[in-house]
C-alpha cells in the first residue's frame, strides 16, 4: 500500500511538472472547444447533438429502423402519416479521449532534459526529452484544460494497439488517474494505426473529441485510413503531430549510421548528402497528412519536441475558437 | 626506377606518393568508425532520401575519392621527377647514351671558380648518367683521344662508368671532334636496334675544335638519335700563346765566331681574348743545366700575334744536343715549347772534283774548286775540314761522318757513286751540286734526276747569257738564305751570270736565286730527316759568273752549307698526341722515354707521344741514340670563343643537334613530365575544391528548413 501511493505521489508531482506555469498561462485563455457538436451528457459548454433531450428544437428528418420512438413527432405523424424524428440542439458537455501514441519511434528525442520538466520513464532511459515525453506533456495539459471545463477525458495509450485505457471521466481525480497512466514508456515495436483506430472506435460509440498524440510516421495510407474510419463515425479529431527539432531539420554536421527505431534497417550515410532529399519526403508526408485532415475536417499541428507546449496548444484552441464562434454566428 | 620508357629521377617520392592513396581511405574509414548508431524514427524518410540519392552519392563519392587519391600520386610523381623517354610512353627500347667529353688542352685551364672546363664536363656526364634508366646504356669519347683508355664502350654498369670518367684528365693534345663523332658514329652503327643520345660536353673554345674545320657530313640522321651539346663558353679568357720557337741554326758550330747564331731564335707569340690591351709579358727560356735566358714583350693595344727574337740559352759547354724550354706566362701546355739546338766541334765537307795533277792545272779564274775552298774556309780559325776526291774514285766509306758533299763535277760520277750520294743525302747530309764549267752538254743530269728521285727537268745545254743576268732573291721561308736574306740585294747587285744551266724545279724544288730573267740559281730540295740537295746552275768560275769574285760567295757558300745543313737534319720535333708513324721519323724499334719516366715503345703502331719534352731515344741495345722533343699543338690551347650561332652552324653539318639546357640536364634522355603533372595536380586541386564545395551538402543556414519548427498546419 504504501509503495502505490509513493508511485501516487511520485506521479502527482510529475504531472504537476508537466504543467508548467507558461504552459498554464498560455492555455488558459482558450477554452476546449469540439468544432464538430458532440453528444454530451453533461450540460457544459460544447453544443450536443443530442436531440429529444434538448432544449432548442434543431430539424425534422426520417425515421430509420433503431431511433428512439420517444422522439417521434406525433403530430407531423398525425398530419403526414409519416413518421419523422425531432432533432434538438443544446449546450453538451465534451468527452475528450487522448490517444497517446507509445510506439517505439516515439523514444526518440535529442533535447537535453532540464530541472523541473518532469519525466517519463522515456526520457529517464534516453537522457533526453522524447517525443513521447512531448505527448505527454501535450496530453497532460489537454486533459487539465479539458477537466477545468467539466469535461469528461479519457486516456488511450497505442502502439500497435490499445497498450493502457483510463476510462472518460471528470474531476481532479482523473487528471491524476490520466498523469499515472502516461507515466510509462514507449514500447519496443511499432505503431499500428488501423488496429488501434478499429480497437477505439470499438470502445467509444458516443461523439467525442479525439485527441491524437503521436508523430505520424507511419505509412500515409495507414493515416488516412484511420482518420477515414473516425470520420466515418463523425468523430471529431485533433491530429497532433509530434517531431523532434533533429527530425525537422536533419541538421549533421558528418557522416552518421541510423538505426531504424521502428525499421529494422541500419544505414551509413553522411546526412547532408541526403537532406534535401530527407526534407522533401518529410514535407511531403507532413502535408500529405495535413491534406488529409482538411479533407476530413479535422485540426492538425506540428508540435516540435525544442519548442514549449503551450504555444503551440494556444494557437490551435484559438484558432478553433474563432471557427466556432463564426460558425455560429453563421 | 622505370615505369616502361617513364624515368624516376626520385622514384622514392613516386613510392611514398603511392603511399599516400591511403591517406583519404584511412580518413574515409576512420569517419565511418568513430560514430555510434543513432537511433532514428523517421528512418523511412532517411531511406527514402537514401534511395532516391543512392547512385548521385555513390558516384560523386567514388569521383572525390578518386580525385583525393589522386592528389597524392600526382604530387609524388611530380617530386620523383619524371621524363619520358624518346620512344614515347610504351616504349620498350633501351637508349644508348654517348658521352663525348672535351678533355682536350683547352679545357684544362682553371677559370675565376677554380675549376676546370672539364670538372663542369665531368659533372654534366655525371648528372646525366644519374639521370638514365638502370636499362640505358652509357659509353664515353673522350673529345681528345690521345689517352685511348679513357673511351669506354657503352655498357649499363653506370657506376663503372662514373669511375672511368672520374679518371679523365686533359691532355696535352688538341680535340679532335671529326675523330670523336666518327667513333660515335660507328658505336651507333653497331646497334641500330635502339635509341641513341649523343650528348657533347665542351666549351668549343677555338682549341676544342674550329669551326671551320671540316666534319663528317650528315653522320646522324635517323630519328633514333638525339644530339644534344652544350652551350658554348660566353666568357673570354686572356692568354698568350706561343705557337712556334725557330732557332736560326739547329746546328751550329761551337767555335770560329758564328756559334752565336746557335743562340738566336724567332718566337711567334699569339694573344686570346678578346679585350687585347696593351700589355707585357715575360718570355724565359732555360736550359738542361739550368741557364735561362728572358725577355719583355710588349704589347700593343689590339695586337694579336707578333714574332720576337729571343736569345737562347745554348749549353755551348756541353756539346751535343742541346734541349731547350720556353715558357710565357702560367706554363700551361700551350705557353711552353721545347727545341733542341745541335753544336759540333767541326763541319767535314767532301769536295768532289777531278783531281788534278800539275800539269792540269787550271787558271785560278777557272778553278772552281779553288774558289769553293776559299769561301767555304776563309779563314784558318773556321772549324770546317775539306777534303777533295776525285768522283770517279768515290766510294761510300768517303763519305762516313761527312756533313756536306759538293759535286762539282757531276758529269764525272758514276751511277754507283750517285748512289753513295742518294744515301749520304739521305740520311740527312748535304749535297750541293753544280755543273761543270768545261761542258757544254750535260747528259749527268738524267741520271742525278733518276738516282736522286727529282721531278726536275734541265735543258742539256749550257745556256749562253749575253747580256749578262743579275741576280734577284726570291722571298721563301725556306730558303738557306734566309738569315743573310736583309743583307742579299747589296750582296747581289754586282753578281752577273753569263752562262747558266737552265733548270725547272718541278714541284718539289724552291728557288732562292734566280736571274733577274727568272732563270733559278739557287734550288732547294729539302725533306727533314731526309738531307738537303742544292743546285747552283752555274758553275764557280768567272767565265760562268762574277760570284767568286764577288763579296757573296762567301755568304752564299757558308749560309747554303749550314742553311742546308739546318734544313735537311730532321726536325728532332714531333707533336703531343699524333701518332709516331705520322711523325716522319725514322724510328721503329727501342723506345722514348720521358724524363718523368714514361715510357713508350717504338714497336707499337699506334704509339702517341701523350706530353711535351724532351724524350730520350733509346735504342734496342739500350743505349742513348738520340732525343727528340715533342710539343703540342698551340692551336689545341687557343681559349678564344666561338659564337653559338657558328657552332650550331657548325655541328649542323653533322645532324640535328639543340643546346641541352638546364632542364635537360637533368631530364636526361626524355622530356620531363615534371611541369605537366604540377599542371595536373593544381588541376586536381582546383577540381577537388570544387567537387568537395559541390558535393558537400550545403549548411543548414544555407538551405531551408521545413516549417514545423513548432508551427500548426
């Protein structure tokens, strides 16, 4: 007993340190906002799709097979013999649900830890601040955004699946639950996208935000696919993408081997030589992702692991904040 | 070292360039080693990168390896001095280098260096030897060959060859460049299978060959041979020369007040250089007892040659030969001559005339032996002895130790007492003949022209002279008369001829008097060695001529006596370096000695006198039989230059010959490649520099980044 709350408090400390002061700062002025309506269940601040349970009427549409009977209109019925299902509108609470990426590439990280960062058991191990380390300081400052708005958040840990679930909930103590939860580390394989978007949409039903954490290097058809499948389910998503500062610039100052963190290839070559080329494909493939999101509606951002997280966060919250409230106003 | 037909002067440095291909490798492989894996996520992008690049990189690192590599070999190949070989790059072939070293006289004289003419030959044959192949063959001619072992034959021991240069020294001999490139010549006629240098080492200062003396026309021209010479002295050196030294009188009597003439002598002096200021120099000549004798010549500004009396020192004491030495300046070979100066005690003279009882007595105005008599012994104190025989009693015992024979009546001689006097002639006596006053027809002179071998022609008759002919000197350096030849007019302006044999002297005749029609009086056939045959073609008495009355019968008789005396004794001189059979002498067994010690024998065929002085004739029997002096040829010392332009002219005649400069001096047989691969390797390092700045993948500063530095998209 006493060993799991020192692991407790070890934990509590560590989130605390993830949510550094500038980070909190920049955050708080935004607010968590689902720019697609998401079914709530709680009254909060996020629009619910939610209708019969609402309290602004929305639209009529058919009825199919499976809608709940109790929001047949009766009286379009009686006078069209038709049977028609109200729709509502009303304020929902939001379900968050991070998907924290914890495949191997994500132990990669070249910036030199400093005092009072806080730490995963990645960066302990690599001496450096990972990519993963960068999720979750991502991830941890979402769900305390998300918490202060009564929201509900839920953690799902993947690589080439579902590796940890915290269930969705709201309180102080699931930011705590959620903070333990990513004090881990990355896995030795892969990332498998398709399994681990088939796993979670298996599990969540309801509308919710999803929050992907990872750094996307995985076949671009893989990406698609899986945002595919979430938007099939009008799941709203918010593609973080997280790339180290060395992975951006491919900056080498002589000939170095690679080692394939997640492909079993190793390979001398003296990077300048192939920068450009480097450069190119990793544009290529960060705009291909980037195309994708906007086919689909979604956010995307690069996070880059030299640069602090609130920021970054900052920009996009407001930026979807200014969607939102034109949207309406639309 | 050779690469086929390439020469490493410093294979060495070719060796330790190779060495250093290395270099870039170990670099290469040390840069792949030091670092550790990184452990990389995005490595698909690398490998994408990678495969995309794969061939360029290859390719461009294969090319700046290369080209590092390269850097090294060339500049190691440039510090091993390379030189192609005449038979281009993949020559096979061999070269045959012919080292022609002027070791004549004039390249021994040392200059303001303190070194000789032919220390810097030596040092250039060195040079170029040092230069060849370990295949090439070397031989040597020396340019003046009187020292025959010092030619080498072509062979490939280099270091043999070194040795047989280092033991060249000059000679006392002039250069014989005709000789010398015939030589080479033959050596390349003897293999013609591969490339010959012909490599001439000299200063072609006058005395190493004149160009105007004749070379073998066109001896080299395949275009297998390479001539090559050296550039011609530019500096001029000054010093004077003697180049001959004639005693009046090589025989001389020691006594009856003429012995002085023995001590008188005309040395012609000559000056090289250039500049020719006016100056003194110091004649001195010494004896075998150590006289000396010495005088100043002045001379005047831009005067080359002059001809000095000078006063020898006769060991008049000593009787016999007497050998000389006369030196100008430093004594170098050509500043010094040696003569010998004969003395006796006596002249015998042998008259040959019809001896006459009493009854036969002739006038005194018609005995022409009478008149002989008196003007060869006009006064009792005069050490000639005369003796009178009849010329048909002669025999050749009359004429042992005899000097002078005057034939009087030849008219009376048999053919065997012509013969008598064909050998006393020749073994170096005087005959002198005149014809005989009471014929008118002279059927003697057929066989005196057969018996003595002339090419002469008389008329048979006695030539009446009416009016009577005077007498003029005809201007001849070898005439008898040539020591009286100021006081001659005054003596031969009262002298009337009024009968005479006509004589044509042919070609080996000289006519000291004529007529003053152009009748000769006086003819002169001399060979050294070989006596001396006069003729007066008129006889001594006055119904012939006034001469016996006159004050030149004396003169005449005395001076025909000892000036054909002087004549027809061998010349007891021969050259430094010409071989003996060419010396017109005598001499073919015993030996000459040199007071040094050396030796030479006189069976040899190709025997050379190598050095000046006076050598001592040693019979078979070993006993002293004579001395001989031997002198170089002065013109072997000239030290005056000869322009480029004219040499160049000059061995043109022979072939295609370029100056060989500095660079071929070193280059040896080929063309140095040393300029061409500096020419490479800055190439190379400029390509290098370029190629590292264009491969080298640029600076991060320098290109740009993908834009996620933390931005959202």
């Amino acid at each position: 007993m006493s060993s799991e709350g020192d692991r407790s408090s070890q934990a509590s400390r560590r989130a605390e340190a993830y949510l550094a002061p500038e980070t909190l700062s920049q955050l708080a002025p935004f607010e968590l906002r689902a720019r697609m309506i998401v079914e709530g269940v709680r009254s909060g601040l996020h629009r619910s799709p939610h209708q019969g349970m609402a309290v602004e009427f929305d639209q009529h549409r058919g009825y199919v097979p499976g809608d709940d009977l109790r929001h047949l209109d009766w009286k379009v019925f009686g006078r069209s013999d038709r049977l028609t299902i109200k729709q509502y509108q009303q304020e929902t609470n939001l379900d968050v649900v991070l998907l924290v990426d914890a495949s191997a590439s994500l132990r990669f990280g070249t910036l030199p830890v400093k005092e009072g960062w806080g730490e995963t058991e990645a960066s302990r191990i690599m001496g450096s601040w990972t990519k993963f380390d960068h999720a979750v300081a991502t991830s941890v400052a979402l769900s305390w955004l998300a918490l202060q708005q009564s929201d509900r958040v839920g953690l799902i840990v993947f690589a080439d699946g579902i590796e940890g679930v915290v269930q969705r909930a709201s309180g102080q103590g699931q930011w705590r639950r959620i903070v333990s939860a990513l004090n881990t580390r990355p896995v030795e394989h892969g990332t498998n996208l398709t399994k681990t978007t088939e796993q979670v949409l298996g599990r969540i039903t309801n509308r919710a935000i999803f929050v992907l954490v990872s750094d996307l290097l995985t076949d671009p058809e893989e990406i698609h696919s899986a945002l595919a499948r979430f938007r099939h389910h009008r799941q709203d998503v918010l593609c973080l993408q997280v790339l180290d500062q060395q992975e951006i610039s491919f900056d080498f100052s002589g000939p170095e081997q690679f080692q394939g963190l997640e492909v079993e290839r190793r390979l001398k070559v003296d990077p300048r030589s192939i920068r450009e080329a480097y450069l190119e494909a990793l544009g290529r493939h960060i705009d291909g992702i980037g195309s994708t999101c906007t086919q689909f509606g979604y956010d995307h951002l690069v996070m880059n692991t030299h640069s602090s997280v609130g920021p970054a966060l900052g920009r996009l919250l407001a930026r979807r904040s200014i969607w939102l409230k034109r949207h309406r106003a639309g | 070292m050779i690469v086929p037909a390439l020469i490493l002067v410093a294979p060495w440095m070719a060796i330790v360039g190779i060495a250093c291909v290395a270099v870039p490798i170990i670099i290469h492989l040390l840069s792949r080693r030091r670092r550790p894996p990184i452990a990389w996520a995005a490595m698909r992008f690398v490998l994408e990168a990678w495969r995309a690049r794969r061939r360029r990189l290859q390719l461009q690192q294969l090319l700046l390896l290369a080209v590092r590599c390269l850097i090294p070999v060339v500049l190691g190949l440039a510090l091993a001095q390379p030189l192609l070989s005449n038979d281009g790059l993949f020559g096979t072939s061999g070269t045959i280098v012919h080292l022609v070293i002027d070791n004549s006289m004039a390249s021994g004289g040392l200059d303001d260096t303190g070194e000789t003419p032919l220390d810097r030959h030596q040092a250039e044959a060195y040079a170029v030897i040092e230069s060849l192949n370990q295949g090439d063959e070397v031989g040597v001619i020396p340019l003046s060959q009187i020292h025959q072992r010092h030619s080498i034959p072509a062979q490939r021991d280099h270091s043999a060859v070194r040795e047989g240069i280092k033991r060249i020294t000059t000679t006392h001999g002039p250069a014989n460049l005709s000789q010398a490139l015939d030589e080479v010549a033959r050596r390349i006629t003897s293999d013609t299978s591969q490339s010959h240098r012909v490599v001439l080492l000299s200063e072609f200062r006058e005395g190493s060959g004149r160009i105007d003396e004749p070379l073998p026309p066109d001896l080299f021209q395949s275009d297998r041979i390479q001539l090559e010479y050296t550039a011609p002295a530019t500096t001029s050196i000054e010093q004077v020369r003697i180049i001959d030294v004639t005693p009046l009188r090589r025989l001389a009597l020691r006594q009856g007040g003429v012995e002085s003439l023995a001590s008188q002598s005309l040395v012609r002096l000559e000056r090289d250089g250039e500049q020719l200021p006016e100056t003194t120099t110091t004649l001195t000549a010494m004896s075998s007892s150590g006289r000396q004798t010495s005088r100043q010549v002045n001379w005047q500004g831009g005067v080359r040659d002059v001809v000095v009396d000078f006063l020898l020192p006769v060991d008049v004491e000593d009787g016999g030969v007497s050998p000389i030495r006369i030196e100008v300046g430093v004594a170098a070979p050509a500043q010094q001559r040696h003569l010998l100066v004969e003395m006796q005690d006596v002249l015998r003279v042998v008259i040959l005339d019809r001896e006459r009882l009493g009854r036969d007595q002739l006038p005194l105005e018609l005995d022409s032996a009478n008149w002989l008599q008196r003007a060869l012994r006009p006064t009792t104190e005069l050490p000639i002895e005369i003796r009178n025989i009849d010329p048909a009693a002669i025999v050749s015992g009359d004429l042992l130790d005899v000097d002078a024979v005057f034939l009087l009546r030849p008219d009376l001689l048999q053919t065997e007492g012509w013969r008598d006097i064909e050998a006393f002639h020749g073994h170096g006596g005087l005959v002198m003949v005149m014809p005989p006053g009471d014929r008118a027809v002279h059927g003697w002179t057929d066989t005196m022209i057969e018996t003595m071998n002339l090419d002469w022609s008389f008329s048979p008759e006695t030539q009446l002279l009416d009016p009577p002919e005077g007498l003029v000197v005809t201007d001849s350096d070898d005439s008898v008369l040539r020591i009286i030849g100021a006081e001659l007019p005054n003596l031969l302006e009262p002298v009337e001829v009024h009968q005479i044999l006509e004589v044509d002297p042919g070609l080996g005749g000289s006519v000291s008097l004529r007529t003053d029609t152009g009748r000769p009086l006086l003819v002169t056939e001399s060979k050294p060695g070989r006596g001396t045959l006069l003729l007066l073609t008129t006889s001594p008495r006055l119904d012939w001529t006034s001469l016996p009355a006159k004050p030149l019968m004396v003169p005449l008789i005395q001076e025909s006596l000892r000036g054909g005396l002087h004549l027809g004794r061998g010349k007891q001189s021969i050259v430094v370096g010409r071989p003996l059979l060419q010396s017109e002498q005598d001499w073919t067994h015993g030996e000459l000695r040199h007071p040094d010690g050396t030796s030479i024998l006189l069976d040899d065929s190709e025997a050379v006198i190598d050095r000046p002085g006076s050598w001592l004739l040693i019979g078979e029997n070993g006993v002293h039989d004579g001395r001989i002096v031997a002198n170089v040829d002065p013109t072997g010392g000239d030290l005056d230059r000869q322009s480029a332009e004219a040499v160049e002219a000059w061995l043109a005649e022979t072939g295609s010959w370029s100056v060989m400069n500095e660079q071929v001096k070193a280059a040896g047989p080929g063309r140095s490649l040393v300029w061409i691969l500096l020419s490479i390797l800055a190439v190379l390092l400029v390509l290098e520099s370029l190629l590292s700045r264009w491969f080298s993948p640029r600076g991060t500063d320098a290109m740009s980044t993908i834009g996620y530095a933390g931005a959202t998209s």
